[in-house]
C-alpha cells in the first residue's frame, strides 16, 4: 500500500536532527568516561558530556514549545493504527527522557562541585550547595534512566530504519531534512 504524509515542519526536522547526533555521541561518552585513565583526555570526554547534555535539554525544551505552537503533521496514512499508537507511545517517552535525562545529570552535577565548561566557550557555574551524597544518589536515576533512554531510542531507531528500507514508505521522510 502506498503512504502517504506531510512532514513536520523544517525547524522541528533540524532540531531533531541535531539533536539526535548530540545524544548519540553523549550515551556512549557517558558509558566510557568513567572507565577512561585520569587525565586531561578523561576530563575532556566529562565536558563533552556535560555540554552536550546542557545543548539536548535546551533544545529539548524549545521543542516541546514548537510542537505545542505548530502540533504535529497527522499519522501517516497506510500505516496501521496500533503502529501510529505505538510510535506515539515511543514519542511521548523520548520527550519525557530527553528533559528528565539530562536535568537530573545537570542538578547531579552542581551538587557534586563541578561547574560545566559548555564547549569551552563559557563557564555554567553550580547552583546548588555542595552534597556528594545527593549528587550520588541523582546520578544514579540519572544513570537508570539514561538505560531505558538507549533501550527506547534503539526501538525508535530500528523502527525508522524499517520504514526506510524494509517498508520503503513515506514515513521516514516525514523528518528527513532535504
Ligand atoms: C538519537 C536520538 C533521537 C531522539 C531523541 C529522537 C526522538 C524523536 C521524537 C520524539 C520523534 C517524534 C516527533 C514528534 O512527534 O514531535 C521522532 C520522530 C522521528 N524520528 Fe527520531 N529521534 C532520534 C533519532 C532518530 C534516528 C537516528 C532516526 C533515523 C534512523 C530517527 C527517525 C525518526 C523519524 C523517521 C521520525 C518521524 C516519525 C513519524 O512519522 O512520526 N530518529 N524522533
């Protein structure tokens, strides 16, 4: 059956564009940092992690303000509707993850001392008094959270690539940037 759909709108397909390269280098530098030597390399992997993990939630943030000001392009037609619930299902959790995920390493972050060095360009200072047992214990959600973030994402993923070269429909090009 031939599909069909509009497209969501160009500042939407940029920002998630965008933003899926940023959280696809901050997941696995969030696995590895720690494992890494001390070192000035160590603390590099920490703050690129840290920026783009700042970047993902402000752009997160406008967002849910774009879509909530232009909504989003009707279900793509051909496709069943357990498959347009399901997805949507997936949406609304990426959403919810891809604020919580990062504002819980942020504030984890403040209470541990360490401002971040967003790319280098300028300095975000802590905001909160200094605990490393509350930070622990953020880190941790932050940490369990980030898992069922990865797991999420692979299922979005390998859906998308599905539609892209199994199904050879139009859904992919619902959010493809040309
Ligand atoms: C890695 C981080 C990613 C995140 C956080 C993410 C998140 C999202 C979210 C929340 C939506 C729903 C948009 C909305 O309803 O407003 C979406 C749609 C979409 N994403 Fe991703 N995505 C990521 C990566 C990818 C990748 C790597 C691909 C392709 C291989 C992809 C392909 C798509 C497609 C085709 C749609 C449109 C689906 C539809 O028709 O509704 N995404 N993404």
């Amino acid at each position: 059956m031939s599909v069909e759909s509009p497209r969501y709108s160009l500042p939407h397909r940029v920002i998630h564009w965008i933003m899926a390269v940023a959280i696809l280098i901050a997941i696995p530098g969030g696995v590895i940092m720690g494992k890494l030597p001390p070192g000035q390399m160590q603390n590099n992997v920490y703050d690129l992690h840290k920026s783009l993990g700042v970047l993902v939630l402000v752009l997160a943030l406008i967002r849910i303000a774009l879509k909530r000001r232009d909504g989003v392009p009707p279900p793509a037609t051909g496709v069943e509707p357990w498959q347009t619930m399901a997805a949507t299902s997936v949406h609304h959790a990426l959403y919810a993850l891809m604020v919580i995920v990062p504002l819980l390493g942020f504030v984890a972050n403040s209470f541990y001392g360490a401002a971040i060095p967003f790319f280098w360009l300028f300095t975000i200072p802590t905001f909160t008094p200094h605990n490393e047992e509350i930070a622990g214990a953020i880190f941790s959600m932050h940490t369990a959270l980030a898992i069922l973030f990865g797991i999420l994402l692979a299922v979005h993923i390998g859906a998308a690539l599905y539609h892209r070269f199994i199904r050879k429909d139009a859904v992919f090009a619902r959010m493809s940037l040309p």
